[in-house]
C-alpha cells in the first residue's frame, strides 16, 4: 500500500492546510476539486511551502509522489481572489429593512 495509493496518475494542486508537529495535513486538487488528502513528514515539502495555505504542484505515478514544487504566483492569485469574495459580500447594498 502506498501513501497516495486513492489518487490516480496524474499532476495536483496540493493546498497545505496545516503543520503541527512536523506533520502537514495536505488536500489534493485536480481541476479545481478537491480529490483527496493526506497527513505526511512536513520535511517532503519544498522548505519555500511549509506553512499553512501553501499551494504547491505534485506529479503522482503509482501512488507515489514523484516531484513538489511551490507556487507562490498562484498562491498569491487565491489568496487575492478569496479577499476580493470578501470584500463583494461585505459591501453588498442595503436592504429596505436596515436602520
């Protein structure tokens, strides 16, 4: 059995959701849906994408990790995208019933 024996062959988005205790728990994305997690060694991770919401680019081939790399730029882009969802649905108009 391997560690990322549920996900097939193929290249994912990995979002590094926490780190505690040298251990990261990680979601896999592919086409924008999440395909599947794990808890590893915070140490396979690039150095550059251990900290929480890092999102790195992996290939899988027979279950197995073949390669991590850190993506900051798209990193950035998420994190501006989720911050201009907030500010919409923040400042939506006011309705008949408020003061």
């Amino acid at each position: 059995m391997t560690e990322f024996e549920g996900l097939t062959d193929g290249t994912y988005t990995v979002v590094v959701d926490a780190i505690e205790d040298g251990l990261a728990t990680v979601f896999f994305e592919q086409d924008g849906d999440e395909v599947g997690d794990a808890l590893i060694d915070a140490a396979r991770l690039p150095e550059n994408g251990r900290h929480a919401d890092a999102l790195l680019r992996t290939t899988v081939t027979d279950g197995e990790v073949i390669d991590w790399s850190y993506e900051r730029d798209k990193a950035d882009e998420r994190k501006q995208a989720a911050q201009d969802r907030f500010e919409r649905l923040s400042s939506r108009a006011p309705s008949d019933e408020d003061p």
